[in-house]
C-alpha cells in the first residue's frame, strides 16, 4: 500500500521534465497561445498549459455558448476556453488593468479568436451585473482577486444554468488557504458556499481548481 504522502498529489511522482513533457504533448501552444502565455510585462501567475488545455476540454463538455471570466491577465486561459466553444459561443472576460487588457487583446486577435472573446476592463464586482443579461450562463471561471472569491462565486451561483460549470483557479491559495488572512477566509468561504449550490471537487492542479456542476 502507498504511504499517506503519495496520496496527496502528483508531486511525489511527476517531477519537472515529466510535467513538461507531457505539456508539450497534450497542451502544445501555437503562436496565439505562446503570445499569451510569453507576454512581456506580466506577472506569470496564469494557469499552466495543460491546466489551461483542461479548461478547453471542460468548455468543450459542458457544450458551453457562454462563459465568463473574471480575470483575463493577458488573455491565455481566455483563448484557451474559446477552443472549446461551440459554433456561435462567447468568451467575457473582465479585466481590471487596461494595460493586460490591451496585451490580451493583441494575443486574443494573434490567435483568432477576436470574434469569440470580448474583454471588458472594469472592476468585476461592478461590470458582472451588467452581464446579468447574458444568462443563464454555461461556465464560469474565477481567476482574479482571491479576496473577492467568495462574493464571485456568489454571483456565479445566480448567473449559471443547472449542470452548467463553476471553475476557480487558485483554490488552495498559495498554500495559505487555511491561514486567519481576510483573503483566505474569503477562499474558504468560496469553497463552503459552492458545496451548497454544486456538486464539487478541487482538483490538485499546482494551486488547486474547483470544478463544480450546478445542481
């Protein structure tokens, strides 16, 4: 039998070669998605390839027409889930920083996928109401501002169809999730309160993703 450590996560068994290997295999990138991920002036903190190429093949499941993002950075996880859009689906993704918005843009339209992706600057709390009238829509995903996870996933609960799709990326937060931080109690409240409304599970990604079908 395997010893309580190796159940905990692929660390113990997947170093950096192989991880990269397999990226390479499964999550290749064309120019539009290099363009994204390799942006110039950007905090590397988006999903990795495959957990991106994940996010494709969920959209893709989910038959989705509509997603939102909060958080676009420089646009990688957007183009991504576009790819699993079906004939005539949208990506909305919000960003706060008109500078990542602009670098998004320009990978977005590298990678063809301008008439698919919108990317709305703005605060999330204040522009995701005015996307009230997309609704009901088919996944969400969450990758912005961890202290604001749990009023995100609020929304989300609102603004999704029954069976659609909940994604939040950064769900072990840094490894701090258990911590007394405002942030992490925002996390944890994220966590708590998508259990009520979904049928869930964190996926031990290098930072976790929760994946939740609405009920």
């Amino acid at each position: 039998m395997a010893d309580d450590k190796s159940r905990s996560g692929v660390e113990f068994y997947a170093d950096k070669k192989i991880l990269d290997y397999l990226a390479t295999l499964h999550a290749p990138h064309d120019q539009g998605l290099a363009a994204a991920f390799d942006a110039p002036g950007v905090p590397r903190i988006m999903v990795g390839p495959s957990e991106g190429k994940l996010l494709t093949l969920l959209v893709r499941l989910a038959n989705a027409k509509i997603v939102v993002e909060v958080g676009t950075l420089a646009g990688y996880s957007a183009i991504r889930m576009a790819a699993g859009l079906r004939p005539g689906g949208r990506v909305y993704s919000i960003e706060y920083e008109q500078k990542h918005a602009d670098l998004a843009r320009a990978a977005i339209e590298r990678a063809g996928m301008s008439d698919r992706i919108e990317v709305i600057v703005g605060a999330a709390l204040e522009v995701l109401p005015k996307l009230d009238a997309l609704g009901p829509v088919d996944v969400v995903f969450i990758d912005a501002d961890k202290g604001n996870y749990d009023r995100y996933g609020e929304w989300a609960e609102r603004a999704l169809r029954p069976g659609g799709l909940l994604l939040g990326d950064n769900a072990f937060y840094f490894g701090r999730l258990l911590e007394d931080s405002a942030e992490a109690k925002a996390m944890r409240r994220f966590h708590e309160r998508a259990t009520l409304a979904f049928d869930t599970v964190c996926v031990p990604t290098p930072d976790g993703l929760l994946v939740g079908i609405k009920r």
